[in-house]
C-alpha cells in the first residue's frame, strides 16, 4: 500500500511538470486484481489516470487482451505469476510508443463485456473495471474473430486512438450515495440504500458508456465511506459536466408513500418535506464516523455569485429533463421537482441533481429497484436526459472523421 501511493505521488508530480514541459508522462498502473466469479469474472487496474481501454480476446492459446494507452507499470514483482478463477497468468508491456497491452492466458474461455470508470477510496487513484463473463467454445471462437476484423479496420487509422486518448466528450460524474459505514436507509425487507444504489449507479454508468456520447465516472463502484465533499472535488477536479446522486428516500412514518423525487442545491427549501430529506442525507457523514471540515465558502467567493446563479439555473434545467424523461417508468412523487441544501450539491460550477430513485419504505418502489428490467429502463430514460441536457454539439461529425 505504501509503495502504490508513493508510486501515484511521483506521477503526479511529474504530471505537475508537464504543464511547463512538452514530455508528457504516462499513466501509472499500480495494482491489477482479479476477482474470479461463478460465471463471470471482474479485472480491475488501479492506475493514476481515468485510462481509456480497450479489450478483446485471441485463440490458440486463448488469451484476453487489455489494450491501454503508453502506461508505467509499477506492479509488485510476482503480478501476474498465480492463478485467479479462469485466469492462468498475466503480463504486461509497451507495444509502440503510445500503446501498451496486458495479456491475460486463459484456463477457460471469457469474453469482454462492460468497461466502467471510478474513483478509489478516498479519491487519489482511478479503477478501470472490466466485466467478462464465461462463454462457451463457439462464442469465445465467434468474439476472437470479430475483434480481430475490427483491429484490422483500426490498426488502418492511427488517429482514432490519438483521438481517443484526448477524450472531449462531456464527463458525468454518478455519485452512489453512502456506502462502508454509512449505510444509509434501510429497506423494509432489511436491504441497505447503500447498496440498492450502488447496483443501480452501475448500471446507468454502464448505460451512458454503451451510448457513447458522453464519458462517465463512479465516485466508488463498491461498498467504501466517502466524505461527501470529496464527492463534490471528484467532479470540480474533474471539470465535470454533470454531477448526478443517487438515493433512495425513506419516511418515518408507516404510510405507503412512494415514486421517485429530483432535487437541486438550493439555500432555500422548497418545502418542509425537502428541508428534511437534506437534512437526513447530510448526515452521511457522520454516519461514516467521519466529521467534515466546516464549508469552504471562499470558492463561492471567488467564482461569484454569477456563477453560482448560472449553475443553478443549468441544474434546475437538467432537474427539469429527468423529470420529465423519468416519468413514465418512475411513479413521481407528488411534487417530483424540489429543492434544498444538501451538502453534495453545492459545486459552484458543476450543475448538479440528487435523484431519489424510489422510497426504500415502499414494498411496491423496492420491488421496482431490486428489478433489472425496471433498472433497465429508468437507466435508459435517464441516460436519455443527461445526453439532451449535455447535447454535445457535432457529434456526428467528430465520429465522421476519417
Ligand atoms: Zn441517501
């Protein structure tokens, strides 16, 4: 552990310099871990960098090829030597100047499915996760071809990958609420908010990768306490355009009220109702045995209250399209679109939304959230409002080119 924060440490200085130097220093990889399963299997690189990857797989012997940008490897000595679940052994290495590959040898076969993007445990290192699952012989045989055609057709056109490397497409930072400590509401079959909403930020995350517009980041993909003002630096560090969190609301009371609520930050409340919700969630913190420092208003300052209202104004709309692209599948609450101080929701300058997916004191919501086939809906329908918030102009064109 030691020796992968001092790792990260002197990559970004070196980093710092590239600002004032045309050498640009490549991304570290410092861990690479396998997390074998009955029939799919999870390869996370923990790396300095949000890295764009690619994978695909090769026969005879079959291998999975993780295919990265120019990388500095500074994984423990033995990485890659034992076996984990369907993978043999792995290596890694440059191959040209701007590439590098980790070749995994298979003992059975796996093909590549979703890659998705996170922050680790108090921020600091990045986890690019990439999903397989167990194939039969003739679907491995079947991915082994085609990935094979399409490198045929991108080998052709270096400029792709330079491309790819300077990604300009608009970051969405999802924010699962909770987590480790902090585990949120409980549902009323036992289950933690913390987890329904990890699950379901997920699968949006995987959504908005699959549509391809925009570029997306997990401030965690598993269950770790993060202060919620580190949240917020994830997305203003990363000049995000969005920042979206997730919850699950809960009432005290027994009656069956449920459906789905967007808020905006607001100093001012809109109702008593919304004044609580805040309130219940701004505890997070504490609830992680956690005690934040009091609020930096100097940012604020500094930007301005014209940035602050611009922002708010660009979050009320992007509220405004959830909502309404949400409402088919959502059962809304009775005022769907509120507003109050929650503490996750005050960058100045990133617009930003807490969804509260459902009640986890409703059985009919949680029968909803623990559903893959409502999951799959309400992810498209928000995937669909988040990519016409953003709108990212000429699009076509940019993918058009040769
Ligand atoms: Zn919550």
């Amino acid at each position: 552990m030691k020796r992968f924060a001092s790792s990260l440490v002197l990559c970004f200085v070196a980093l710092g310099l590239q600002m004032v130097s045309p050498v640009i220093a490549a991304p570290v990889i410092a861990d690479i871990q396998i997390s074998p399963g009955a029939t799919s299997t999870r390869i996370r690189l923990i790396a300095s960098e949000a890295i764009n990857i690619s994978a695909f797989v090769l026969t005879a012997p079959d291998r999975l090829v993780i295919e990265t940008p120019d990388i500095n490897f500074q994984l423990p000595p033995d990485s890659g030597l034992s076996s984990e679940g369907a993978v043999k052994s792995y290596r890694y290495g440059k191959i040209s100047a701007d590439r590098a590959r980790i070749v995994f040898d298979l003992a059975s076969p796996l093909v590549p499915g979703d890659i998705v993007k996170s922050t680790s445990m108090g921020g600091g290192a990045y986890i690019v996760s990439l999903f397989l699952t167990a194939a039969d012989r003739q679907s491995f045989d079947k991915a082994a071809q085609s990935s094979a055609l399409s490198r045929l057709s991108k080998d052709a056109a270096p400029a792709d990958i330079a491309a790819l490397n300077q990604d300009s497409r608009p970051l969405i930072v999802i924010d699962p609420g909770h987590g480790g400590n902090d585990l949120g509401a409980t549902g009323i079959t036992g289950i933690f908010e913390k987890d329904v909403v990890l699950a379901f930020s997920i699968a949006l995350a995987k959504k908005i990768e699959a549509q391809g517009q925009c570029r997306v980041l997990l401030t965690r993909d598993q269950d770790v306490f993060i202060p919620l003002d580190d949240r917020v630096k994830v997305a203003r560090q990363h000049g995000a355009a969005v920042f979206l969190s997730i919850h699950g609301d809960t009432i005290a009371s027994g009656v069956d009220v449920h459906g789905a609520t967007v808020y905006v930050g607001d100093d001012r409340s809109s109702d008593a109702e919304a004044a609580k919700v805040a309130e219940y969630e701004n505890k997070a913190d504490s609830n992680g045995g956690f005690s934040p420092q009091p609020s930096d208003s100097t940012v604020a300052d500094i930007l301005g209250d014209l940035t602050l209202r611009e922002t708010r104004t660009r979050s009320n709309l992007l509220a405004r399209e959830l909502v309404t692209r949400i409402a088919d599948t959502a059962h809304l609450n009775r005022n769907p679109l509120r507003a109050a101080g929650f503490r996750v929701l005050r960058a100045v300058d990133v617009p930003s939304a807490l969804v509260e997916i459902g009640y986890m004191s409703s059985k009919v919501d949680l029968d909803q959230l623990t559903s893959t086939e409502w999951t799959d809906r309400m992810t498209s329908r928000m995937t669909d409002a988040l990519v016409e918030f953003l709108n990212p102009p000429n699009m076509a064109q940019d993918l058009a080119k040769p």
